[in-house]
C-alpha cells in the first residue's frame, strides 16, 4: 500500500492485494479433529466474534491511529470541540459492533500452529485461495491479509484518512444533526473495514490471512453460540462452504467440491500412518470434498 505522503488513492486491504499481487493458490486452516468433523458435515466454517481471539488489542492496533488522526484532521474542517465529540463518538460507536473472524495462514505444516491451533492429533485444511474469495464476496465478508506493526498501522491510517478527508470536506458547516450522525457512521465504517486486518508486530510470525464480516450487535440476526472457557458463551457467524447455488438448494455430495484440496495431518495422532490418512479421506468424501492427504514432517511432541 502507497504511503501517506505518496497522496496515492489507498484501496481497501483485500482489493490492494488482488489488485497489485498474486495471492498465495492456498491457505491453511489448522483446527482438531471435532472442528473437521464439523467442518465436513455442516459445510460450514465458525467466524469467532473478535473479542474473544489471542490478541488482546484486536481491531485497537489500528483503530487508535485512524481515530487519533481524526480527530486532529476535522479540527481545520468542524473545529475542535465537534472534532473531539466526533472521535468519541467514532470510539464508542465502532466498540459496540461485532467483527467475525476466521483465521489462516501461508504455512502448511507449522509447529507454533500446531501447538496453538490444533492441538495433539490435530490437522490443517488447505483452501484453494480464488475460490474461499468467490464465497466469502457472496456472503458479505472481506478476505485478505493480516499487516503487522505499529508503523504500518499509523502510515495506512494516516493515508486512509487523507484519501477521504474530501469527502467530509464537501459537507456544509455549521454541521447539522443529520450530517454529523452521518459522519460518525461514514468514519465507524471506515474504521471497521481496516482494523481488522491490522496486529501488534509480535504477531507476525502467524503470516496470517482472515475472513471478516462487520455487523450492528444483532449480528445481522445471524450470530450463533456456543461455550467455551473461560467466556461462558462465545458469538460466531457460520460461513457457508457452498456455493449460492447450491447453498439455496440441496447439497449434492455425488459433485465435487474442490474448495479444500489439500489436508495435512498434524503431530501426534497414534493411529498407523495408512489409518489415519484413509479415515480423514473418507470423511471428506462422504460429504462432497476432493481433498489428497499428507502427513506433517513435524517432529514436536505434544
């Protein structure tokens, strides 16, 4: 993405990286052996609400920045006291939505997600990356890369703003109520369809990339439960792994689907070697997936 001072028009995070790279032809999933079941026979993957994954400053690593630019941007535009009440207004507003998110990565056969992610006996579902964007367009969620760091953070907060400061510079002062709900709704949704895609640079040894889909706090009537400790009961939004066609229809396990490849069995799993590779084959077949199987070369103990 262009920095701030290129003046360059910045593209959303996914439309960048499909419009100026080549995405990687897979993306890795790792999950236990109850999460494939699952998987294979509800066709479904578990988008988990945001506040309950491992980055305890998820969507705040870059929504800070945006917001701290805000409100110095609309000084010169509203004044400063509309500016402040803009900026608290955008803080608490973007903290009441709900932001889903399923997470991959670059890397088949990884210890660290392995360990964190899947577990003993666990396994990484391979996802040919064109087609998870074709379902993931149909069914209102953003796919695209995870950026690290807190530099990279403010350099595309500081653009992204830049690039729609006009925008709000097109609307009539003294601003009205109407306008200024509008502008705190504009600047949420700016807010919402970056942060998600942004984590502390500690994280960036996952080369993650995410689904996400932004919702109000009804989670478009869509949101589901289910428990887990220590949160009681967790939100996730279920995305479908069928086309709309077929979504609409029903499934017919006798066609193909080509979605997920590749499967690799993870450390761990104390069955033969031929037992396991046939078994995990079969679950995916019985349930319309054409996937080839390998094992991990990893040698950590679990």
């Amino acid at each position: 993405m262009q920095n701030a001072s290129d003046g360059v028009k910045t593209s959303p995070i996914s439309n960048y990286i499909w419009e100026t790279q080549t995405p990687p032809s897979l993306l890795w999933h790792y999950t236990n052996a109850d999460a494939l079941l699952g998987i294979a026979r509800n066709q479904v993957l578990w988008c988990t609400e945001y506040r309950y994954l491992n980055d305890r400053k998820e969507i705040s690593a870059f929504a800070i920045h945006l917001i701290a630019r805000i409100r110095e941007e609309l000084v010169a535009i509203f004044g400063r006291e509309t500016s402040d009440s803009i900026a608290e207004f955008v803080t608490t507003l973007y903290n009441t939505w709900n932001i889903f998110i399923c997470s991959f990565c670059l890397d088949a056969d990884r210890n660290e997600h392995w360990y964190q992610y899947a577990g003993k006996a666990g396994y990484s579902l391979g996802f040919d990356t064109y087609q998870l964007k074709a379902l993931a367009d149909s069914q209102g969620f953003t796919l695209g890369p995870t950026l690290y760091g807190e530099s990279t953070a403010i350099n595309i907060a500081t653009a992204v703003l830049k690039d729609n400061l006009h925008k709000l510079e097109a609307i009539e002062r003294p601003i009205t109520e109407s306008n200024y709900n509008e502008v705190v709704s504009f600047l949420c949704r700016l807010t919402l369809g970056y942060a998600p895609f942004f984590k502390a640079e500690s994280f960036e040894r996952e080369r993650e990339w995410r689904l996400v889909r932004a919702t109000g706090i009804d989670g478009d009537n869509k949101m589901q439960f289910r428990s887990k400790l220590p949160f009681g009961l967790v939100g996730y939004l279920p995305f479908s792994l069928l086309a709309k066609k077929e979504r609409q229809d029903q499934p017919n396990h006798n066609e193909r689907n080509t979605l997920i490849p590749r499967l690799m069995i993870g450390p761990g799993n104390e069955t033969t070697e031929f037992t396991r590779a046939a078994h995990a084959y079969r679950l995916l077949a019985q349930n319309g997936f054409d996937a080839e199987v390998g094992e991990t070369s990893s040698s950590l103990r679990l």
